[in-house]
C-alpha cells in the first residue's frame, strides 16, 4: 500500500518513508492511498485472536511487507510486554448497556501508551536498520509527552523533545515527563497553551530546510501509525463483547485532537460495524459544534476538569475533512486555505448531513464531569478519570435502547486527582505514581516565542 498526503502535492510513499515523514512536505496529512476492507467473516476468526496478534493481523494490511513479519512480532510483544494487564486493554463490564475499556495499563497511565509504546520500538527499528538519526518533536496537552518519552528514553540514536503548556497539565502529568533525566530528552515547559505548542511544532514541520537539517520526526497524532495503532482496540473492543454482531455498538470517546476518535472512524471504514461514533469533549467544545452546526471555528481557550482535552484546533480534523470530501485534495486545500484566512470552515448541504450520520458529540461542562464521577463512583463502585466521565456522559446522552456502549477510559484517575478531590473522592495512587513527587524535575520554562524554542531545540539536537 502507498501513503498520499490530504492536499495531494506530494508523490506517493512507502509505509516507512510514511513514519518518518509525519507531517507531510505539503503541509498535509499522510493517508492510505486505499483503506483496506475487513470482510465480516475475517472479523468471525479474528474474535479468538489476542491483542498482540490482532494488532499484527491489522498491520499486515498496511505495511507493505517492508518489515520482515518476525521483526514486526518482536516490536509487537516488546511493546505490551510491560502493561499491567495481559489483556493490554481489558473490557470492564459496569451495566446491561455499558462497557468501559481501559486503556490505561501501560507504563505512564494513559491511552497513549498503546501507541506511543509501539511507536517507541518502531523509531528505534528504523534507526537501526537505516542507520537512520530520528530526532523527535511534539507538542502535548498532558499524556503524549509522558508515553513519547517512556516509549524512547535512554534508546541510542534517538532524542526526544517535548513542548507541553506551562501550568496546563495535571501534576502527575507533568511529573511524568520531568522526572525522567536521560540525556536523550529534553522537556520544554511553554508559557502559554497547547494549541500554542502545536502551532510552533506545525511551523518547524512545514521548513523543510530546519527538518531536514535536524532529522525531525513526529510523535503526535499527525503521524499515521499513531493512529492506525489506536484503530486495533476498536476492533478488540468490539471482538470482545459476545454476539456483538448481533448487536447495536455505539462507542464513546473522550477527544480534543480529533486523533483517538478519527482511529475510531478509520476503523469504520475498514468494515467494523460500528453504530455510533460519539465524540465526547469538554467546555472548549470546538468539535460539537461542528458536528451541531456544520462550523468548524476555534474559539477561546478554556481551563477544563478534562485538561488532555483543552484544545481548540484539532490536527486530525484535517484527515476527517480529506475523506468527507470523498478524499478531493483540491477542494481540501481550499477549505484550509479559508480556515487560515477566515478563521472557519463551514459545511452544509449534504456534506452536513454526513457529518450527522458519522458522528454524535457532546461538550461536558465542568459540573457534569464532577456529577458523572461521583455518580459511577456511588452506584458502581468504579473510579472515572475525568475524561473518562466526559465519555460516560456523552455514552449516556446518546444510547439508546437495545443498544450496548462501550467508552474508553482513556487515563488512570489518579493522573487527575486536583479533580478527583473536588467530588469528595480520596483514592490510592499505584505506588509508580507516588513515587515520582519525590523525584526531582528537569524542565526549561520557555516563552511562548518560536525563536527561543528553536535556538532551545539547535542546542540540544546539536
């Protein structure tokens, strides 16, 4: 399979040369030239399959066999042979009409690790077999910089740097980023917020000349394999539930870079039945009224209960666009090109009727979140993370009778416990997470000012 970028100006690639590239040399995203189909009886034997082999099953479809396939299995079990669960993302039952799957079980608490683990591997593959230098670049709103970095510190041939907005994430967060001290990474504590982080790290993709010349690859969501890695525990998710295909499966997900949920919409288009994709967001609720109004319009930041959602321009909305076009880079291009100058897209017609059908969104206020939390606490025993209570509500607006719901807990709650506390609520942390506030922090607080952050990043990629 060849790789193409949304706006259509860059020539076809490889599955590799697709990895390294991250942010298409365009200014684009990188997608499948065709989106391979599942048939429903490959979905029958897949139901048996663990989450390791099922992950290899979807892969083999997307990597064009430039991976010898033992290779692809080492990376495979290397990656989840330190979650905490042999499941790697175990189903929790909580009702008849709702199953939570935790995606938290992995080395940092968060649902990035499922792909940033892999990702960690896969970099550290490349740069062996191509004697390749990989200098990665991110920007986070909490949890990507923790599993980007646990997902490659200490590896030879590889460094790290990570922007993440200063006094915008949860303690725990931002511990876990800067309480790691390996001299391959480099945390930089940005005054401002993560739409601001983003922007700069957009901008240093896009010179091809400063990329080029500091090996830079990306570790957000931009880059596809993050997302096609999230797209294997949809299909675990929905194999594990019995006679699920019998069944109406909706599937609520917590989002604010639109990466999590887009992997849920691929993996529609791949052929897992899916009822109802329902974005669940929070007070910067960008995403809902797009899919309310047909307007897609950043409007003003707002500090949330749900801080890993706190984001007002979603790079994978791009991706979403690309296909709701019936994949028209031409016409991709100009609607970018109107959100640059005017500030908002805007679609209507039968282009807005499909936003509805593809999509359910819900924004959560603050309020809600706390009520949600306390509320599966008191009846059922089971602790949400705040996010995850965004995901409940959304499951809870939005399913219906004779329908099952699964919604991703996309964080432990102790990553969260500022909002946790504010319910009532006293939990024990897992003892990886009480250790780290004793732990000393290495971090350089920057000014939101692209200048600064590249001489930052000259010094320390050399």
């Amino acid at each position: 399979m060849e790789y193409i970028s949304t706006r259509g100006n860059v020539e076809a690639r490889g599955f590799i040369d697709t990895v390294l590239m991250g942010l298409a040399d365009d200014g684009g995203l990188m997608v499948p030239f065709k989106i391979p189909v599942i048939s429903p009886e490959t979905l029958e034997e897949w139901r048996s399959l663990s989450f390791q082999e099922l992950f290899l099953e979807i892969f083999s479809y997307y990597t064009n066999d430039e991976i010898p396939y033992e290779d692809l299995k080492e990376m495979v079990y290397t990656s989840y042979g330190n979650f905490r669960a042999p499941e790697v993302t175990p189903l929790r039952k909580i009702n008849d009409s709702l199953h939570v799957l935790e995606l938290f079980h992995g080395p940092t608490f968060a649902f990035k690790d499922v792909a940033l683990q892999f990702m960690g591997e896969l970099y550290s593959y490349i740069s062996k077999v191509r004697g390749e230098i990989i200098h990665i670049l991110g920007a986070t709103s909490g949890d990507t910089g923790a599993a980007a970095i646990q997902g490659v510190r200490g590896k030879e041939g590889i460094k790290i740097c990570i922007l993440h907005p200063h006094g915008k994430v949860s303690k725990v967060q931002e511990l876990q980023m800067t309480t790691v001290d390996d001299s391959n990474v480099l945390n930089l504590s940005v005054e401002g917020n993560f739409d601001d982080c983003q922007k700069v790290i957009k901008e240093l993709f896009a010179d091809l000349d400063f990329k080029g010349r500091y090996h830079l690859r990306a570790i957000n969501s931009i880059n596809f394999v993050r997302i096609l890695a999230q797209t294997v525990y949809y299909f675990y998710a929905y194999l594990q539930i019995e006679g699920s295909d019998e069944k109406k499966i909706n599937i609520s997900v917590p989002s604010g870079n639109f990466g999590n949920i887009f992997s849920g919409y691929l993996a529609k288009k791949m052929g897992l039945p899916i009822n109802k994709l329902i974005i669940a967001t929070n007070e910067n609720n960008i995403l809902e009224r797009f899919v309310l109004t047909g307007e897609y319009k950043p409007g003003s930041f707002t500090g949330t209960y749900s801080p890993s959602m706190d984001i007002q321009v979603a790079s994978n909305f791009e991706r979403y666009l690309y296909y709701l076009l019936d994949e028209d880079a031409v016409k991709l291009s100009a609607y970018m090109s109107q959100l640059q100058t005017d500030g908002k897209i805007t679609v209507d017609g039968e282009l807005f009727n499909q936003v509805q059908a593809d999509f359910a969104a819900l924004g959560v206020k603050n309020q809600q979140c706390l009520d949600t939390i306390g509320k599966y606490e008191q009846e059922y025993g089971y602790l949400l993370d705040p996010h995850t209570a965004c995901g409940i509500a959304a499951y809870e607006a939005f399913s219906g009778p004779g329908e099952t719901a699964i919604t991703f807990a996309t964080a432990h709650p102790a990553k969260f416990d500022e909002a946790i506390a504010l319910t009532g609520i006293k939990q024990d942390f897992p003892a990886q997470i009480s250790a780290l506030f004793e732990k000393p922090q290495h971090m350089t607080v920057v000014e939101h000012d692209k200048a600064e952050i590249v001489r930052q990043l000259q010094a320390f990629y050399g």
